[in-house]
C-alpha cells in the first residue's frame, strides 16, 4: 500500500496540487496613448466563485530604456453575478523591484460595460484570450518593445 500511496502522490504533485506558483502568461488587454494593459492569465485564480486575476500597468514610453516601472493591481469577480472588487494594487520600481503595496479589499461593485473592469472580466470569466505574442513576464514585454 505505500508504494501505491507514493505513486498517488508523485502523481498529484506532477500535476499541480502541491500549492506551487503557475507560471505567468501576460496577455496584451487594452491600450491607450500612454498605457497598456496585461493580465496575467496564467496566475488566474479561482476558489469558490470568486475569480481573481493580476493587471498590470505599464507606460508605453518609459523615462529611459532601462525603467522597468510598472503598478500590477489583483481584480476580483464573481463571473455569476457581475460583480467586481479590488484587491492589492503593487507598485514597481525603475529596476523592477517591489516598492509598495496598498491592500484595497473594497466592496463589490456591479461591472460597468466599457471600462477596464469590463475588458478583464471578459479574461477572468469568459475564457477571452489576447491575439500573440504573450508573454512570460512584464520585463519580457517591455523588452519586446511595450506594444509600440
């Protein structure tokens, strides 16, 4: 029995339920003059029926080719009712290291058709998907040229 019980586990934890990180998977959402937008749809989580999901902001024309600055902010939704809430919003520095962090935790919120909350829930709860190239990381997509 335990050479079963070990086969069982090497099974489940090759698949993912040892609690590891999924790996990041940046996809393009929306842009603006200045902005784009990615969520990060490899990070996505779900428990219960709350769905939440990472968005960065990143400048579409940095100070100098080595500013690495961006805000990510965690959106959460209950995909059922159409509701949204924010969570943590983490700001990045020059160099691409963590250089503060709000926790929002807010009410929820109807979705308002048109806006970014619109855009990520239709990511987060209806499986939309950006057109490639995604990306592994924001510093790959900065590196790739930010959209431009």
């Amino acid at each position: 029995m335990k050479f079963k019980s070990a086969i069982l586990w090497g099974v489940l934890t090759s698949v993912g339920f040892t609690g590891a990180a999924s790996a990041q998977e940046w996809h393009p959402i929306s842009r603006n003059a200045d902005r784009v937008y990615l969520a990060d749809v490899g990070g996505m989580d779900v428990v219960d029926d709350v769905t939440t999901i990472m968005v960065a902001r990143v400048a579409r024309r940095p100070s100098s080719p080595t500013d690495y600055s961006y805000t990510a902010d965690q959106y959460a939704y209950r995909c059922a009712t159409n509701q949204v809430r924010p969570g943590a919003s983490v700001e990045y520095g020059e160099d691409g290291s963590e250089t503060n962090r709000f926790e929002d935790g807010g009410e929820w919120e109807a979705v308002r058709p048109e806006t970014l909350d619109a855009y990520v829930k239709q990511v987060a709860c209806d499986g939309e998907r950006a057109n490639p190239p995604v990306f592994p990381s924001i510093r790959a997509f900065m590196e790739a040229g930010r959209g431009n």
